[in-house]
C-alpha cells in the first residue's frame, strides 16, 4: 500500500502476536495488543496517544496485555511482540536506547527473521552486538501468571526515515 510518508500501524487483538502456551491449550489466556504514539509535553513528561498512523522518527510502544481467565495458574508463558518492517528496536524502552525497559520483565531473546530466537544481547560471529535494526521480534519468558493475573508487555521502536513506504503492522 502507498501512503507516501505516513505510516499506518495496523493492530489485530489476538492474531498479530505469536506466543507459547503451556501444554494444556484449555487454559485462557486473553491476549490484547496496542501500539500508541510516544510523545515529551512541554514539562517533559511523556504521552500516549493510540497511533493510528505515524510519521518518520515518531517512536510507537507496543503494548501487550495477558491475561489468566482460568482458575489455574499458566506456566512457561513465551509470549512475543514483532518488530515490523520499517521499525527499529529501541534496546531499553527509551529514544536514547539507555533507561531501563518500561515494564517488566524484559525480553530475554531476539529473533532476526521472527522465527528463530537467540538470547539477548545478539552477537554476530565475532562478538560484536548486532545492530537493533535488524530485530525483527522479541520474546519474553513469564514463569507463572496466576489466577486473575495481568502481565502488560512492551517494546518502543522508531519508524525508519527510509522506509516511505513501509507498512508497520503487529502481524
């Protein structure tokens, strides 16, 4: 799709994350996904505003949501959130890549093509750290979420200048 320089993010509640539930497929866990447009006001707090569309450098946070609707408690939980074409990964949360992820727990791997994951930080062959740009999806490990429990995830990445005609979607 051509839109010039505006970016559309297109957000699917359940469909565009991938993730791993326990053995027992029975077991709910309700997932929901948000992306929102990261601003600074003028006292230098930052805002969210759900973003629909978004420019060159505008930073988006994804957010996901998960929660236990069983009476049981989910095990070894590896939910994911992709870094769609035309993004890149923020390494901590933060425009300068230097705070500390926004909401814990942190991701524990990273995946260059979105299917086979590596434990951060990413090295090439030669022990150097692979460029955040080319993260294309990250993954998490949430150990146990309780009975009623919610787990909010979350990864900020900047809409690439280049990428004019980049679609970024949550897939």
């Amino acid at each position: 799709m051509h839109m010039g320089k505006t970016f559309f993010v297109l957000l699917s509640a359940v469909a565009g994350l991938a993730f791993a539930m326990p053995q027992a497929a029975a077991q709910p866990l309700v997932v929901s996904l948000m992306a929102y447009k990261v601003t600074v006001t003028s006292e230098g707090r930052e805002a969210f505003a759900v973003a629909d569309k978004a420019q060159p450098s505008d930073v988006i946070e994804y957010r996901a949501t998960y929660a236990n609707a069983s009476e049981h408690a989910l095990t070894a939980v590896s939910p994911e959130i992709p870094i769609p074409v035309g993004l890149t990964w923020i390494a901590g949360g933060d425009p300068a890549g230097t705070a500390p992820a926004p909401t814990p727990p942190g991701p524990v791997a990273a995946s260059l093509d979105g299917k086979t994951f590596a434990a951060l930080p990413l090295l090439d062959d030669g022990g150097r750290p692979i460029a955040a740009a080319l993260v294309r999806a990250l993954r998490w490990s949430i150990p146990v979420i309780k009975p009623g429990e919610t787990v909010t995830i979350s990864v900020r990445a900047t809409v690439n200048r280049t990428s004019a005609n980049a679609e970024t979607s949550a897939r």
